[in-house]
C-alpha cells in the first residue's frame, strides 16, 4: 500500500499544532534567562502585556512568535541576561 493511501482524507478543519508553548513553558524560558517580562517582550517583538497573557494562560503563542520561543529555547545562553542584572539582546 502506498503512503498516500494510508492517510486519513482531509476533512476541512483547520489543523492544529501541538500546544507546546504553554503558559508554564513560556514563564519558565523566560525565567530561565533571568529577563523581567518586558525585556522577554522586547527580545520577542511582542509587548509586556502579551507575555503577561501567555503566562497566565489567557492566550497561547502563535506564528512567528512559536518560532522566535523555539529559537531562544534552542539557544539559550545567546539570550541570557548579563551578570548584576544587566539583561541582554
């Protein structure tokens, strides 16, 4: 049997990635690296107050900022905050 046969037919709804950046994944990358939530915000592209949403659950990443997190969670230490509180990039 080929491949192709093996599939499920598309049924029209949207397909779903999993949920991987989760409230706690992003609170603790970000605390991992020793950033205030603004910073976390400004190193993403993002504001504070988005960061604040993803923490706490009321919203989840989504498109490019999914690959940003995954790139800083891939490479951390690039993204780090400075010794004595100086914070990074």
């Amino acid at each position: 049997m080929r491949v192709e046969e093996q599939r499920a037919p598309y049924d029209g709804r949207p397909v779903r990635a999993p949920a991987r950046w989760t409230a706690g994944r992003v609170l603790a990358l970000r605390a991992s690296l020793g950033m205030s939530q603004a910073s976390f915000a400004r190193l993403l592209g993002v504001r504070q107050q988005t960061v604040s949403e993803w923490e706490t659950g009321r919203y989840r990443p989504r498109g490019a900022s999914v690959r940003v997190l995954e790139m800083i969670a891939e490479e951390p230490a690039r993204y780090e905050a400075g010794p004595r509180g100086k914070e990074g990039p």
